[in-house]
C-alpha cells in the first residue's frame, strides 16, 4: 500500500477514535443540548424527535425556505410536556381568492403541536416520545408520531414512525396508489382550528430518522436526517401547482450556537433546498431578579423588662417614620396602625414582596424594634380596601428566630394566618391618601389575519381612582393610541358567511378612528360580606367597547387550593363615533363597505367559574379556570383556561372558548383561543414588586365566545388567601 494513504488513514483513524469507540468521556465534548426543527419543537430538521428540552424552556423561531416561512413559539411546559405554536406563511399561494377580503397577503396556516414523553431515557431503554403536529390548526401540516432517541457519546440517534405529513412517503404502510397521502383525511374541519381525532395516526406510515452530532467545538452541532415525507401532497403543489420535488431523502444541517441565548440553523433539504433558520431562547425557571433594596432592618429588640407598656411611649413623629418604613422597607402601602398595650396592627395591601415570609419578616422587626412591649404584631393585608388575610407573629417566637436560638430557625415558626379580624385598639396612624393615578402601556394584538398577518396596537393607559370610605371606589381611565396598523382591518361579513353580533370585530372603529379614547369610568362597590365570601357590584362605562351594570360574588376559603364565583352583567355596546354613547339600533350601516352589520344593544351575560390549583405531583404549579355562561354576541358555551407558573413566577397560559355556536356560525379559525405570558415585574427591574406585566394574543379577532373584560375579578383581587399571581420564586 501507498506510505503516504497508509499515514493519512492512520491520521483519520486517530482522529475518529472518539466517534468509532461510541463512549467518549465526559471531558471530551461539550455537553449535549437538544436544539429545534424548522417547524419548532425539539428534533432534527424537518423531523420530530423523542427528546425534551429542559422544563421551562421558551424558544422563539423563525425559518425560512422559498415555500414556507415559519414563525415558531416552542415552551416546554412540564418536564414530559412540549407545546408549540407555529404560523406558516405559503409564499406561492395568497390568503383567499377574494381580493376584496385578503389583498396580497399570503396564505397563513395556523398550527398547535405537542409532544408527551412515554419513556425517559435509561442504561437500557431509549427517550421515548409520542407526538402531534399541527392538532390545532389548518391541518396544512398535521401529522403524529411515534419517536426513540439514544445518546452515545457525542451523538444523539433518533428513530420513529410517523403519519400524515412527517409519513407522507409511504415507505412503511399505505397505497399510494389511492392518493399521494394514502386516502388520509386532508381537509380541515370547521373552518380551521379544530381538533379532528378521526384523521390521527391514519394514511401513510414512514419510518424516520437520523442523528445529531455534537462536535467537539461547543458553538457547533451538524445533522443528518432521514426524512419520512415525499412532499407530493404539500399544499403550494397541490394548490398552486409549485414544484416540490425530491432529489433526495436525505436531509443536511448545521447549527451553530450563540451563547446561551440563541442560534442560527442552515440545512440543505430535498436535495435541492437550502433553508435558513434563527432561534432565541430563555429558561423561565432560571430568570432570577436582581434588586437595589432597601437593607432589611436589624432585630434590636430591648428585653420587655426594660419597655414601657404605655401606648403612647412613642411621639406622633415616631409613629409616622414606623408607618413609611412599613411602606418602605417592608412593602405595606400608607398603611393603617392601631396599637393596644399588647398588640400592634397593620392594616395595609403588600405591594412590594411576592414572598411574604420577607415582608412579614421585615415588619416584625421594625415593629419590635419600636415597641418592644408588644406581645403581638397583627399584618391585616388588604386589597381594595377589603381585608383578604391576616397573619399573627408572636413577639417572643420572632425574637427567638432572629437571634438563632434553636436549630433551624424559620420565620414562619412565629406567624399564623387566619380569616382577618377587625383591628382593635386605638388608632395610632392612617393615610389620608383616597385617590390615585397610574400610567401603564399596553398592547394589543393578534397573528394570522387575513387582511394583515400581524394586527396589533400599543398606547397608554392613565388612569385614576377616588375611594368613598372603605368600600366604594369612582374610578376612570383614558387610552392614549400611539401606534396600531388597524387601519388594514377591514373586516365585514367574510366570504366564511359568518353573520354575528360584532362585539369584538369593530376594534378599528374604536381604536383607529379614536386615537384618544375614554377607556373606563365607573362606580364599584366591593365588600367582604364573612369569612371567605366576598362581592363587588359596578356600573358605568365598563371597558373600550361596552358600559352597563354587572356583580360578582366569590366564595375562597383561606388556604384552599378551590375558589367558586359568579358574575352577572347587563351590557349595551358602546358607539365608536361617540366618546359617551351608546348603540340604539341593532342594525348598523358601514359607509366603508356599504354593507349593514349588527351590533349589541342589550343583552346579559356572565358566567360561573370554578378556579382549582391541582396538588398532583406530575402537574404541579398550574392553575385551572373554566367558566361556563352567556357571552357577548349571546352565545352560550364554556371556557377552559390553563396556566402553568415557573419556578421565576413566570406564568404562561392558554385558553379555548367552546360555544353553542357552529363553526360556520363562528367564522374563520372555529372557536374562540388564545395565548398569554405573565411576567413578574421584579424580574424585570431592580426594584421587588407585586404588579406583572401581561403579553397576550390570539389568532384571529372574531366575535364569538368573547367576554366582557371587568377591571376587577375578585380572584384576583383575594390573591393572598391562596398566592398564585404573588407566589414567591421557587429559585
């Protein structure tokens, strides 16, 4: 043989040594990471695979190819659980053929995937995943699959079985004979949205697979993939007649990672596509704050033998400066003070600490620093004036806390907390502050519309509120438009033939055509009725769109993971054209369209809702809201909300409204969704804080299944008697 072959297949040999013996040690490459498809989800290219990314996982994507761009949202919700939303913009193809109803925009399918995992990964046993792509959607790309991955050393194998679109080459089971997707179900049910059990794991059937290999330098991961469809039935072929052929059924990818933030993907597909894709991603469980507080106060507490018992030991001054460093430093708003010869009680809302071990902490020192005679610190937390909880801290227990007596000293060793009672003693210090003002941003938005793929708008909301006493509040708020492309929603009565009451598909009318608009000015009175009821009642202009008189009544025992309300509201849909009026006439002209619409000139509605935070350890920090009742447009149906709460307080949601309404009767997309992240504003700032930020949005703006949006709810509001929006950080 050759010297110079022999010593350059030596080299090879060395350098592959790794790769050939399977195992290397765990030094000699950086440590696997599962990365996403061009469909979003954890996987190879264009196929799924059996892995998960870790819990809390939240990956934006976007992908992009000449016939598909892929906008992907990927978050792995629980450990065994992986959802993704996905828009696909079909370049080749427009929106509808009307247009009139679409312009130029281009065909937009909507997709919802998840993925549970059956098997983790052992000595033995592979990762082994079930799957369904594109349940919630057009059905553009729906198919299931079955998939099993194994590590070794540096590679990632996966092998599966899938149906639909990721089996469409037939190569395990189906006659193609009968249709390029084995006589499989390929039209969408409804008018898109719905979920069609019927089709799953029917058609061709296609083994899959392919590897992923970590090199040894950490920013760079390759692929090779083994693709189990033939695109013979993609929608630009079959509709548009594009041509989709493909040159080969291996698929090739590279990706290199940006930090621990992101990463940017190119793969050479079907043998004749190059396609490019961008990634960024975060970890919900791991955002931690970072705060320039105020020092928690050092426990000085005299020992009582020295302490007077005379209330009024401390001069006015004195008990002022305990009441703002309450406020300042452990978070109780203006509060209420009132002081017995025993007991000290603060009346006030906790405005600053999601953990309320803190703040309790924080006011117990204070208080026994000044009156280190009391036996007893009362914290009433209160919210809207309505006492929601109190916590008991026993001066002794605390002191023994602070000065680590006892092994495993803990701050809730001290305290107990119970229904809330009415303050006793006398009134040392209150707030005479009735009212307040508050400036927030929001947005507003929906994806996927036919007159425009993104519809949103951003402005502000000033807003300011005066309390009559304890119980009553007047309260009123502007909504300043800054920016919104609304102008392109056009909508009327769609080429779908839907004819509802427009509750919700006027938002042009009032949000482009008013650039400064009333958003809400009214009158509510909110009390606790007993132990674990409370109830608000409320009239005047209740939100942008509708103003009428409505109740709510709760019924939340302190500590328990249940909560059960009702509310009930009589509204009339407001005028667009009119800051103060209201619609009188149910039929209404629109001179853009010249075309009649109806609109809502009175009608109840309302729903009941059951509020349940499960206790099962394989579904744990999540919340379940489903309501049942009337809506606006007076369709009947429930609502199921789920929420599940990260270790960071990060809160990510989805909700389905399901009515008597048809699907035609609907309109586009079948049924009321819609998505929402809620962001503590701690994590966000350098301050600690209660408030949130909320991100929501919804596919397409429709009328049905929609509800009226209160400023109120009273889960909210009695939030304390079992947290879930201020539960503390888990990390």
């Amino acid at each position: 043989m050759n010297t110079k072959l022999t010593t350059s297949l030596s080299a090879i040999t060395l350098a592959m040594l790794p790769v050939l013996q399977g195992h290397a040690d765990e030094f000699s490459y950086p440590a696997f990471k599962p990365s996403q498809t061009d469909f979003g989800g954890v996987g190879l290219i264009q196929m799924p695979s059996a892995r998960m990314a870790p819990e809390g996982e939240f990956n934006i994507g976007t992908t992009y190819n000449d016939e598909y761009h892929h906008y992907t949202v990927s978050l792995q919700l629980l450990p065994w659980l992986e959802s993704t939303i996905r828009y696909t913009l079909v370049q080749d193809l427009l929106y509808s053929n009307d247009p009139s109803f679409s312009g130029d925009t281009k065909y937009t399918d909507k997709g919802i995937d998840f993925k549970i995992r059956l098997l983790k990964e052992s000595y033995w046993l592979p990762e082994t995943s079930i799957g369904v792509r594109d349940f919630g959607g057009t059905g553009l790309f729906d198919g299931e699959y079955i998939a099993a991955n194994k590590h070794i050393g540096p590679f990632d194998f996966t092998v599966g079985i899938g149906w639909g679109y990721i089996g469409n080459s037939g190569n395990l089971t189906g006659d193609k004979s009968q249709g390029n997707d084995c006589n499989r179900n390929t039209e969408y049910k409804g008018n898109g949205g719905s979920i069609d059990f019927d089709r799953w794991f029917t058609g061709c059937s296609a083994v899959f697979g392919g590897m992923e290999y970590q090199t040894p330098w950490q920013p760079l991961r390759l692929k090779v993939e083994y693709d189990g469809n033939d695109y013979r039935s993609d929608f630009p072929v079959t509709r548009g007649g594009i041509d989709m052929t493909q040159d080969s059924k291996i698929n090739y990818g590279a990706l290199y990672r940006l930090g621990n933030w992101g990463d940017v993907r190119v793969s050479y597909e079907r043998g004749n596509t190059w396609t490019f894709g961008f990634n960024l991603n975060t970890n919900f469980n791991d955002m931690k704050a970072i705060w320039r507080d105020e020092p928690a106060p050092a426990y000085q507490r005299l020992s009582s033998t020295n302490a007077s018992n005379n209330i009024t030991e401390l001069s006015d001054d004195e008990w002022l400066q305990l009441a703002q460093d309450l406020h300042q430093i452990a978070g109780y708003d203006d509060p209420t003070i009132y002081a017995t010869e025993e007991t000290i009680t603060v009346v006030a809302p906790q405005s600053k600490y999601r953990d309320r071990a803190e703040a309790h902490e924080r006011a117990a020192a204070l208080i026994a620093n000044q009156r280190p005679d009391a036996k007893e610190y009362r914290l009433i937390e209160t919210a809207n004036h309505q006492a929601v909880t109190e916590t008991r801290i026993d001066s002794d227990k605390f002191g023994q806390y602070a000065r680590n007596e006892y092994f495993g000293a803990n701050i809730d060793d001290a305290t107990t907390t119970d229904n809330p009672d009415a303050p006793k003693g006398q009134l040392i210090a209150k707030s005479d502050k009735a009212w307040d003002i508050g400036v927030a941003p929001t947005l507003q938005q929906s994806f996927g519309g036919s007159e425009n793929f993104y519809m949103f708008n951003i402005g502000i909301n000033a807003g300011a509120n005066y309390w009559l006493g304890n119980h009553v509040e007047l309260a009123g708020s502007l909504y300043f438009n800054l920016y919104d492309n609304y102008d392109k929603f056009l909508y009327e009565v769609p080429p779908d033939g839907t004819d509802l009451k427009r509750v919700r598909t006027l938002v042009r009318q009032y949000i482009n055509d008013n650039p400064v608009r009333m958003n809400n000015l009214q009158l509510t009175w909110m009390d606790r009725l007993a132990d674990n009821w409370y109830a608000q009642a409320y009239g005047g202009y209740l939100e942008m769109m509708f103003g009428g008189v409505g109740s709510e009544v709760l019924y939340r025992p302190l500590g328990s993971n249940w909560a059960l309300g009702v509310d009930a509201n009589y509204v009339i849909q407001r005028d667009p054209d009119s800051q103060f009026g209201f619609f009188t006439e149910e039929v209404q002209f629109d001179p853009l369209t010249g075309r009649n619409y109806r609109v809502q000139t009175g009608a109840i509605t309302g729903h009941a809702t059951v509020y349940y935070q499960p206790q099962w350890e394989w579904l744990p920090n999540t919340l379940f809201k489903i309501s049942a009742g009337q809506y606006l447009t007076e369709d009947k149906g429930v609502t199921i909300d789920f929420s599940k709460q990260f270790d960071s307080g990060v809160i990510a949601g989805a909700f389905a409204a399901i009515t008597n309404l048809s699907a035609d009767e609907f309109g586009e997309g079948s049924y009321n969704k819609g998505f929402y992240i809620s962001i503590p504003f701690d994590i966000m700032t350098v301050k600690p804080s209660t408030n949130r930020a909320n991100i929501s949005w919804l596919p397409l703006s429709r009328d049905g299944g929609q509800m009226l949006n209160r400023k109120y709810e009273l889960f909210s509001i009695t939030d304390a008697r079992y947290p879930w929006y201020g539960r503390k950080a888990m990390n």
